[in-house]
C-alpha cells in the first residue's frame, strides 16, 4: 500500500487531499491538516515543502521526476503499466461508470478518482455519488470536488467516499467546520 493509498484508508472519517501549486500553498495545507497533497504544476517545489503523500496530477513523467507517490491516470492499460514501471501508486481517474468497467476489466486498482466532466450540466456531487455506486466494496474512492462544502463533505462521507480532492480554499472552510455528522 502507497503513501496515497494509506492516506486515503487509515484515519477516522473522511481525508483531504488539497491540490496545490507552490510550496506557500503546499505547507499552508499541511499545516491546516490536509491528509495528502495534489499537484498539476510546480511538483518539485510542493514536494519539496511538505512530507505529505503526493498525488501528482500531470505528465506521468514530471511525477517520476517530483519524487510523487501516485500519479492519476486514464482507464489505460499502457499508463498502468509506465506508472508502475516507475514506481509509481496509479489512481485511475473516471468520469463514467464505462470508464470504471474498464479500469476493473483490464487491470484492477486499488484506487479511483471519481470526476465530473467539465462540460457537465448535472450536480457534481450526483454525478460523484451516481459514480460511487459503482466502485466495488474494498477499494478506495477519491472524490474531486474542488469548491466542497461542509454538506457535501458529509454526503460524501455518508455514502462510502474514502477522501475528497479539495481547494486549498475549501480546506480552510471544511476545517473550521469540523468533522461531518454521519
């Protein structure tokens, strides 16, 4: 099991993976009790300034070079198989059941990162939720809901989501707010 992995699985309630941009950001999330942090850009600087588990969010090859622990990827079965020719923990991002099916079929993770299309008119959190109920019992599902609220963190938690990929905005809010009633 990876730094993300365990992250994701250990602890009581729900975790917080915060993306982040720079290394000002990366150690704010750490020190306001992020569980994991997610970069797109600036992958070194972010490592750099924090020991939390890294979910890397761009180029498979920018995160073998951050020193990332996981990198999110397409239902790919050539992607699966670079990222862990690298070393690398894959969250296998889906934005619909087919994208699941496939991702289960042909390789099995451990770990999903369930998304919303941005061209989506649907609520993403029932887009999420409508996603989570096809993730079969035993592995672990990360929620990319950017702009979360304390409600939908709870609804998210009542439902089986393992952690929530947030703002480092929305971190500050969900924090103060304290652990969801479930």
């Amino acid at each position: 099991m990876s730094k993300i992995s365990q992250a994701v699985a250990e602890g009581d309630g729900i975790s917080f993976i915060v993306e982040v941009s720079d290394s000002p950001s990366a150690k704010r999330a750490d020190a306001q009790g992020a569980d994991g942090l997610a970069a797109l850009t600036n992958a070194n600087a972010v490592r750099m300034s924090s020991a939390l588990p890294m979910l890397h969010l761009g180029r498979m090859f920018d995160a073998q070079g951050s020193a990332s622990d996981a990198v999110v990827i397409k239902p790919d079965l050539a992607m699966w198989d670079e990222a862990h020719a690298l070393g690398l923990e894959c969250v296998v991002r889906v934005h619909e059941s087919e994208d699941l099916e496939r991702a289960l079929r042909y390789f099995d993770p451990e770990v999903f990162l369930l998304s919303v299309p941005e061209d989506a008119d649907d609520d993403p959190l029932t887009v999420l939720l409508e996603l989570l109920h096809d993730v079969p019992a035993g592995k672990l599902a990360i929620a990319e809901l950017h702009d979360a609220t304390p409600d939908d963190v709870a609804e998210l938690e009542r439902s089986g989501v393992d952690a929530v990929l947030v703002s480092p905005d929305s971190l500050e809010t969900l924090i103060q707010a304290g652990p969801p009633d479930v």
